[in-house]
C-alpha cells in the first residue's frame, strides 16, 4: 500500500464520520411535530421560561425565590385550572417543609432545611385516582445567576405540558403529579421535603426529573430506574426525538463528575424508580451570569416538551404503573442510534449475546492459529507477541502524551484548550497517533524485517480482535451493561474480516480491500465516534469548574489517548501494509511541535468573553469577618478579607496582571486548630481545592444588619461518660456548621438526620442550614463521649453565616473589587462571617 493514499484514506474515512456525528448531534428535532390539536408549543413554554428568568436569579430564602417566583406559578396554574376540561380534578397545593437527612455526596455531609418552598400540581380524572407519576423541576437558581437552563426551562416545559394535560377531552388512567421544587441548588432538600413529607407522596410509582448540566441543546437520560426495565422501555416507545445511554448512567453514578440530582432522594428516600434527563451542550456557562433564556434555542425547548409530554401520558396511561412491583427487577441495556431510535433489551439477554459473541470471536482465533496444526505453537507464539507489542504500544503512548500534559500544567499553560478545543487534538491526538506509530514503525523495522507484510497485518488484525474479545468478556463479568460496545468492536470487525477474506487472500492489501474494510469498520468507528463526542461535550466544560487538586491537561490528555487507542486498534494493522510511514511521522510531529510552541509561548488564552459563546473563568469572592473564641468565650484572634477561590486549576495567573493586590504573597493559611481549616466554606468541597490556591486579601470588617445568634441553650451530663449540648441558631437563610471533637471525644449521636453522625473527608462533621423567606431559630443538640478529665475542651463548633442577597451581601469593598475583574471572568460574591467556639 502506498503510504500517502492509505493514509488520506483514513484521515477521510473520520473526518467523514465526525461530520455525521456532528449532524446527528446538531439535528434536535427529527420532524416537525405533528399539527395536532393538543400539541407541545415551544413559544409558549418560552413565555414562561422568559417570564421566570426576569424574576433574576431566584436563590433560596429570598423574596425572588420564596414570594415572586412562586406567585408567578401559581397565577399560571391557577389560569391554567380555570381553563381546564371537565374531565379533569385540578389539586394546588404550596408545601413548606422542615427536614434533615445526610447524604455522602461530596464526601459526605448533613443537612437540614426550614421552611422551603414547594409549588405542587395534582391532574387526575374526576374520580380521582389510586396511582401517580411525577414531574420534577425546580425554579430555585444558584446565587446570580438567572438560572435559565438550570431549571427555569424545565418549569416551563412542566406548565405547557400541565396546559396540554388539562385541555385534554380524555381523562388519563393515572394522577401526574407536577412538583415545582424550590429548593434543589441548596443540594435536593425540597425534594426530600416533599417525598418523605407529602401526603400526595404515597402515591407516586415513577417519576420524571428535569435537571441541566449544560445550556440548551438536546436532554439526555443519563440515568433510569433503578432497576425496573418497563421504565426504559416507556421512554423507548413514547420518546419523539430520543438521546439516551448506558453508558453515560454509569459514568454518572460512577461518582466521576462532581454533581447530584433530586434523582438520588426519589431512589433513597421514597424507594421509587424513574428517569432523569438533563440539558448538557455548553456546559462552559452552566451555573454564570450567561445562563439566559435567549441562550436556549427554541427548538431545544421543543424536543423536549414533545419527549416529555409524550413519555408522562405513556406512563400516566400505562397498566404497569399501577402494577410497578411486578416489573421492577433486572437491568436494562439503552442507548440511543443517532438520535433516531433507542435499543434496549434486558441486561441478561446481553450477558448471554456478550459471552456467545467472545466466544465466537476465540473460535475464530483458535481456528486460526491452528491452521496448519504443525504450526500451532509458532502461531500462538506471534498472535500472543502482536498483543503483547499492541499493549506496549498502548502504554508508551499514554506514558508520552501524559508527560507533555505534566510539562503544559508545570509551565503555567494548562486549559490553553479550554477555548480553543481542536488546539487538544493537535496537540495530545497527533503525539499520541505519532507515538503508537513510531513504536510500530521500529518493531516493523527491527523484529519483524523478514516477515511477509501482509501476514503481519492479518496478525496484529487478531490481536486487537483479541483485545476487544478479553475486553467483552471481563467488562460484562463485571456486570456492566456498557459492554455493548465492546460487542460492537467484535461482531462488526469479525464479520468484515470474514466478508473480505477472499479479496485479502487472492490480492492482499489494495485499496478495494482498504475501502471494503473501512466500510466494515463503520457502525463500530461511528458510534465510538458519537459517543467520544458526547463525552467529550460533557467533560470538557466541568474541567473548568472541577477544583484546583487535579490537573485538566492530564485528565483531558489521558481521555484523548484512550481514545485514539480505540480508533486505532484496527487500524494498526495498516502500519505493516504500507511501505513507509515517513511521511506521516513528520507529519504528525510538525503538527505536535508547532501546536506545542504556540501553546507554550500563551497565544491560546484559555478564556472568552465571546457575546455569542463565552467561556468564563470562575471565581468565587467571599468577604469573610472571622472570630475565634477559648474555653472560656473570649475572642482570642480576629480577622476580616476577601477569600478568593478560583475554581480551575490556573488559581489567580491570569487575574494578578488585571489586579496586582491578588497575588501568591496573600495566600491562604489554614488554621490547624480549626475544623475545616478556619474557612467559611458554603458546602465541604476543601478537598477539590489546595490552600496554595486560595487567597485572603485582607479588607474591613464586615457587620451584617442581620447577624448570625449562636446560643447554648443547655450542657447536660448523660450515662457512661456522655455529654449533651443543645443550641439555638439564628440568622440568614445560609449558614454552616463544623464540627471537630478535640482527641478523646467522639461524636456518638444527635438530633440531625437519622441520628447517625456523618464526617466529612478529612474526618470533621459538616452540616449545611438553608431555610425560607422566613422560619424559627434553629434548635439541635450533639451529644459527644468525653475523657474524664479533658484539658483543652472537648469539641470545636464553628458557624459561618452566608448572605447571599439583599443589602448585606456585598459591602462597598467587595463591590469595588468585583468591578476590577476582567471580563472574561464569570465572578459570584458575598458577605460571610465565621465563628469557632470551644466547648
């Protein structure tokens, strides 16, 4: 084979599948719905979602959230009832709950609300009804930030859908239940409010959960059940225009990506299956300024309003819903074709079809290798040498592209892709296309340079099939159903390979064989393709906001290289047909070193303030007054500033040039004494962020028109060395509360959650207060084992209180150092006080 030719060939033959991988992706609606009289209208969802986004940024506890943005809500139900069909009993209810539970996302924590808000929509015929399905979203935002896709979309899709239900002339079999929850950002309480609390609870045998990791774009089911196959299926046969996988479940409940959904408290607490979906194009602007309702394309809001609605009165008229404990056990394989069909078969079917495949695929090998008998061990000798060879290969490459990410982190240049995402695959793709390559080229060169070419083609062919049949069978004895692909990468291959074997043996590697191969190769290179693209719109924006401990240019390098490995494991075959790969090599090193040299000199900056397409860099600002306090009560040190967290791996580099004050000279120190360090944080993520990467610019103190009440209410001595300490707390809807029992003490039981104490990582107790508009003191108690004769006290409680809106959440320095930041920065800041007291 002629090395040039061969080579376009490839580059041609995946170039063309991106293009159709990007087609697919960008199609969000397969056809146009359908002109019937009760259909999903996108333009009035969008009246609704543009209506609840002016509201602004709507965060727990202020009037926006717990007064505007719920009388909003009701004035359009309320309308919504008044026009409502006969056939139909219309319930409203606003619930507001008091509740704690523990949960060990993000390490573990406590945490207990008051009084939060619940805008809950019952439709069910006249008669009323026995069972009911869900609908979850939440009209809470994080603090500013206008919260469009994340959830404000997902409210109004639930309005138009509740509008459609109701004008409707046929009672549905079921009750769909619509909870509008107000109260998700604050880590899922007012869906554990209205689960383990709500008398309309008791009902519900499946849900639907509306959740956003990105902006617009197409809503993926990244996680069913669990359990309870007749789910998947419901959404199989009613979705209109269908994006769904397996794979992106397990990757979810992995716990790979820092996030958590009202998904886990239906399936926790209220022991009930269902399916959630979320938004995940442009992840960059998820959770900023940026999130705005002209952000959300309106066909997005289209496909999803007609998936949802058509999914709801699947299940809402589904006989199993009534009868769900009968079809709950067993997994399900999902996934969608290109966004035009799902397939899914039970977990065990694949089991059996997985292992029936492998086996096939080792029949075919063992046939091979004994052809002729007399050569049997010389042919198990070279089948086991290419696999070998193809791992080392693999290896190597890793190794080589992890350590130029290393160099890019240690030198200052790390996320130069961020904003500009193809400089990644110049960069890792060709070193790790150019390595795989070279180690090929020598072995080719140096240990098989009298062997026949196209003997040594057809072996590393049965090596990677080889691969991918030892890949089969582990990955689905562990039980997992994303061994589907690896199914793909046997069968498709297997069978090509059959299909042109007689082409091959007559007139070995021409180009007609090249294209019938390639041809072979598509279903499985075009899904890996699809499916690499999806995971790579879904990771690579959360690089941008995963913490300052691990290095994205590694993470990102390594994703790269696994899969170029994939692609390349039956391409590889074709460095041993062709006559040279000079060419290609220089190629791919020219790219990888003018890539490499223009990365290193900074002219790819990794943020945008792009009107159409920003990229922000996120930074948290918190001006903090901190008091410290001894046994005996007295503020023993004090202090006040700004603590600055910059929520990706670069810190503050490119923020000093702008404001020089914010430099490594102001870093912060940890109080070692204290529990969490001494800081203020809002929820336990210490552990995604070093110290040598936050900052404390010293600034006033801080004195809030509200301030935080910390009071002992009682100390009592109870049976076998215990003591029980109550308190009363009061103060602004956010608070937190460390706690660190000093050597000798432990923390046995108290009032919050379960009763069973929860520690975070690091081993100190962390518990996360939100309450409503407005709510009484907070009371709890500990009860702690203590020494006989403790010497410095027994436990540390440290409060922070956090003002997230009105005139205390910024003071005028805050303000003025906001205005500084450039505007490639998405900054959210606020004012906080912190409080450690000995007991």
């Amino acid at each position: 084979l002629g090395e040039v030719r061969c080579a376009a060939a490839v580059l041609l033959f995946l170039l063309a599948l991106r293009a159709l991988v990007q087609l697919s992706h960008r199609q969000l609606l397969r056809q146009p719905s359908a002109p019937e009289t009760l259909h999903f209208s996108a333009p009035r969802a969008r009246g609704y979602l543009d209506s609840i986004t002016a509201i602004g940024p709507r965060t727990v506890g202020s009037p926006e959230n717990e007064v505007l943005a719920v009388n909003y809500l009701l004035e359009q139900i309320r309308a919504i009832k008044r026009e409502s069909t006969e056939v139909h009993k219309i319930s409203v209810d606003v619930q507001r709950p008091t509740g704690s539970f523990s949960i060990d996302f993000l390490g573990g924590f406590t945490s207990y609300y008051a009084n939060i808000t619940n805008v809950i929509v019952k439709l069910e015929p006249q008669n009323g009804a026995e069972h009911a399905v869900l609908s979850n979203c939440h009209f809470d935002s994080v603090p500013n930030t206008p919260g469009a896709s994340d959830d404000a979309v997902s409210c109004a899709v639930m309005l138009e859908i509740l509008n459609i239900f109701s004008k409707s002339s046929e009672p549905l079999q079921h009750a769909v239940i619509f909870l509008f929850n107000g109260a998700e950002e604050n880590i899922l309480q007012a869906s554990h409010g209205f689960i383990t609390q709500h008398e309309w609870a008791k009902s519900i045998r499946a849900f639907i959960n509306l959740e956003a990791a990105g902006v617009g774009g197409k809503e993926l089911v990244f996680q069913t059940g669990p359990e309870n196959p007749w789910l998947v299926q419901a959404y199989v046969n009613a979705a209109k225009h269908p994006f769904a996988s397996v794979v992106a479940q397990e990757i979810f409940q992995s716990g790979i990506i820092p996030a958590d959904t009202d998904f886990r408290i239906y399936r926790d607490f209220g022991n009930v299956p269902g399916i959630d979906l979320a938004f995940i194009e442009n992840g960059y602007i998820y959770h900023t300024k940026y999130d705005t309702s002209d952000r959300i394309l309106t066909d997005s809001i289209q496909r999803a309003g007609d998936n949802i609605l058509a999914v709801l009165k699947y299940l809402a008229t589904s006989d199993k819903l009534a009868k769900s404990f009968e079809y709950r056990h067993g997994n399900v394989v999902f996934f969608d074709v290109f966004g035009l069909f799902v397939l899914a078969y039970p977990a065990r079917v694949g089991t059996i079809m997985n292992y029936i495949i492998a086996a096939i695929a080792f029949l075919y090998l063992s046939k091979k290798v004994l052809q002729p008998k007399t050569r049997a061990v010389p042919n198990l000798r070279k089948l086991f040498a290419a696999f070998g060879l193809t791992l080392l290969s693999w290896v190597c490459t890793l190794v080589s592209v992890l350590m130029v990410a290393v160099f890019v982190s240690v030198i200052g240049q790390s996320l130069s892709w961020y904003n500009h995402f193809y400089v990644s695959v110049f960069l890792y793709g060709t070193a790790a296309v150019a390595k795989l390559i070279l180690v090929h080229t020598l072995a080719k060169k140096f240990l098989y340079k009298n062997m026949n070419e196209q003997h040594l083609g057809d072996t590393f062919f049965d090596a990677s099939l080889m691969f991918w049949s030892v890949a089969l069978a582990v990955i689905t004895r562990m039980g997992l159903c994303s061994a589907f692909i690896c199914t793909l990468w046997v069968a498709c291959p297997l069978l090509a390979k059959l299909m042109i074997h007689k082409e091959f043996s007559q007139k070995g590697a021409t180009m007609k064989f090249v294209m019938l191969y390639m041809l072979g190769m598509f279903v499985p290179y075009l899904y890996m393709m699809y499916l690499s693209w999806t995971v790579f719109e879904m990771f690579t924006p959360i690089m941008g906001r995963s913490g300052s401990e691990i290095p994205p240019d590694v993470v990102l390098a390594g994703f790269i290289v696994v899969i170029t490995m994939i692609l390349s494991s039956y391409f590889i075959n074709f460095i041993y047909f062709v006559k040279s790969t000079e060419t290609t090599l220089i190629t791919l090193t020219t790219v990888f070193v003018v890539t490499l040299l223009l990365v290193c000199s900074g002219i790819f900056f990794p943020y945008s303030s792009d009107v159409a397409n920003p990229k922000p860099k996120r930074v948290f600002l918190q001006h903090t007054s901190r008091r410290f306090h001894d046994l005996d009560g007295n503020v023993v040190k004090s202090d006040s500033g700004i603590w600055i967290i910059g929520f990706d791996y670069n810190g503050i580099s490119h923020i000093t040039p702008h404001i020089p004050e914010i430099n490594d000279t102001i870093r912060t120190p940890c109080e070692e004494q204290a529990p969490f360090c001494g800081l203020p944080w809002i929820l336990p993520v210490h552990f995604m962020f070093r110290f040598v990467k936050n900052w404390y610019l010293p600034a006033p103190e801080i004195f809030p028109r509200s301030p935080i009440h910390f009071k002992v209410l009682s100390k009592e001595l109870m049976p076998w060395n215990s003591m029980r300490l109550s308190f009363e707390v009061s103060g602004p809807s956010h608070m937190s509360l460390y706690i660190r029992p000093h050597e000798g003490s432990t923390l046995s039981t108290w009032s919050l959650g379960d009763g069973t104490p929860v520690t975070s990582l690091g081993g100190d107790y962390f518990v996360f207060y939100a309450r409503g508009l407005q709510a009484t003191p907070w009371h709890f108690w500990v009860e702690l084992t203590v020494p006989e004769e403790p010497s410095d006290g027994v436990v540390s409680f440290a409060i922070a209180a956090h003002y997230f809106f009105g005139k205390d959440q910024k003071s005028p320095q805050l303000s003025a150092l906001l205005e500084r930041f450039p505007n490639w920065t998405f900054t959210s800041g606020w004012s906080c006080t912190y409080d450690l007291f000995v007991f």
